[in-house]
C-alpha cells in the first residue's frame, strides 16, 4: 500500500465493507476505472479515526459498513464522462430516480473534484451487531435524491433517529457532514487536504 495510506479492514479488524465502485452495483452500473480490487483504502488518519468510531459504535450496538473512501482521481473523471453519456436506465431507479444523469454535478451530487481522492472521506453506515442487519436510514447508499439529504422530509422519525447517531457518532471522532449525502463524511483534520492522489486501489504495493 502507498505511504501514508492502508486498507481499512486490515486496520479495523471486525469492519464490514462492499466495495460497490469494484463492481457493477453501483450508479454507474458498471466497475468503475481505478478500483481493481474489492478493498476499501484511507489515509492512516482515516484509519485511526474510523477505529473510535467503531468502538463509540459498538457501545451502542452498531458495527460499521463501509461503501467507499479513498477514491481515484480516474475514478471521478469517469463519473464526469458517465454522466455526459446517453441514459441507458440501468440504475436510475435506485440511485437517481427523480434527475437525469446529466443533472448530477449541478446538484452537488458528483463533482469534478471529490473529497475522496484526498483519502480522508468515507461513505458508510451501521449495521446491528446482534442481527448483522444494516440499520435503516431511509435510503441506500448513493440514491442522489433530496431524501437523502440531513433533516430531509420524508424520512420515517426511526430512520431520522438513526441518522442522527450515525452523525453524532462521526462528528464526536472528529468528521464533518456532507449536508447531501448523510453516508458521507470527511475528517476534520485531513492530512492531505490540497492533494487528489490517482493510484489505483489494487492488491499489493499501490
């Protein structure tokens, strides 16, 4: 792994993750350029920092589940060529129902530039520790729609609650909000907050 850098779930023994960039379960409908492997990776702050979430989370019942983190430079210019192309459906009604593909970057919901790819922000959620049941929040993962937005309407008060935690959770260790995505959350004090790094997340040295 880079310098500075290591997989999370080396770091965290226990995390869950699903690596949904590797593969085709996710907006684009296809794997995505940059991930080549099904591994989540972050700056070793990131690390430190997820590991006090993780037992702030587990003193409440919760483990963590993890989407992404950091992310490759090629992986957000191919978001920005993916949603210039013609829409083909294959994942609008789960990931972005309500807009076109083309409105995605005016929205905040894809940008030229992502958190990302400096190696400090991470999209996650909780999962029961007792069931293994992720725990609900009123939308999935990457659903580019006002719902998933904090304080958005139309979220059951249970799904409300848990955001609220979740949110709690990560800003008492030391992260800060997206206001758009409420899986979404970047550390403070990232340690590289001018630099978007391009390797590929890949078995072995990177």
């Amino acid at each position: 792994m880079r310098d500075g850098f290591a997989f999370v779930d080396e770091a965290l023994p226990g995390v869950r993750w699903d690596a949904v960039y590797a593969g085709p379960r996710n907006f684009t409908g296809r794997p995505v350029e940059g991930y080549l492997a099904d591994r989540i990776a972050g700056t070793v702050e990131l690390c430190a920092a997820l590991e006090r979430v993780q037992e702030k989370a587990a003193s409440l019942g919760f483990g963590l589940h993890l989407w992404d983190a950091y992310r490759p430079q090629r992986a957000v210019d191919a978001f920005l060529r993916w949603a210039e192309e013609p829409e083909d459906g294959a994942a609008k009604a789960r990931h972005y129902p309500n807009i076109g593909r083309h409105e995605m970057v005016s929205r905040g919901y894809v940008a030229p530039r992502s958190g990302h790819s400096r190696g400090s922000t991470v999209d996650l959620t909780f999962f029961h520790l007792d069931t293994g049941e992720l725990v609900p929040m009123g939308g999935g993962h990457d659903l580019m729609d006002p719902v998933s937005h904090h304080g958005a309407e139309g979220v059951a008060e249970v799904e409300a609650a848990n955001r609220r935690d979740l949110r709690s959770v990560m800003e008492s260790c030391g992260f800060q909000a997206y206001p758009w995505e409420w899986w979404h959350y970047t550390l403070r004090d990232e340690p590289y907050p001018e630099t978007y790094f391009d390797f590929p997340i890949e078995e072995g040295p990177c």
